[in-house]
C-alpha cells in the first residue's frame, strides 16, 4: 500500500472528525483574536489563551460525549 493511498483511507474514515476538529481550532483562534484586538491584552496571554483551546476542546467533546452517553 502507497503512501497516498493510506493517506486517502485514513481522511476517507475520519473526514467528519477532522473537519470537526478545523472548524473547532477556527472558532477557537478566531474568537481569541477578535478579543485581544478589543482588549489589546499583552502578548503572554494571548498565547496563552491560544494554547487553552488545546484545553477547551477536550473538556468540550468529553462532555459531549457524556451527554450522548445518558441519553
């Protein structure tokens, strides 16, 4: 099996899940950017609120999983 083809397999069975994920990190980076252009808050946090999307996004989808799970 070829490189491209494992790498089509791979996107063919996680293409939802990866363009969940895109849309997450766009969000994410968006929004943090439109406020600290407002707030024109020091660089430090901006990063640092850009590495709690890392945070953000698995405390989002383990709690969705929770909730899909009691239904």
């Amino acid at each position: 099996m070829s490189l491209a083809e494992t790498i089509r397999n791979h996107v063919r069975e996680h293409r939802s899940g990866m363009l969940t994920d895109l849309l997450f990190a766009l969000v994410w980076v968006t929004g943090v950017s439109v406020l600290f252009d407002v707030l024109n808050g020091p660089q430090w946090a901006y990063y640092l609120c850009l590495g709690a999307g890392v945070v953000a996004y698995y405390g989002f989808f383990a709690s969705l999983e929770a909730a899909r799970e009691r239904e």
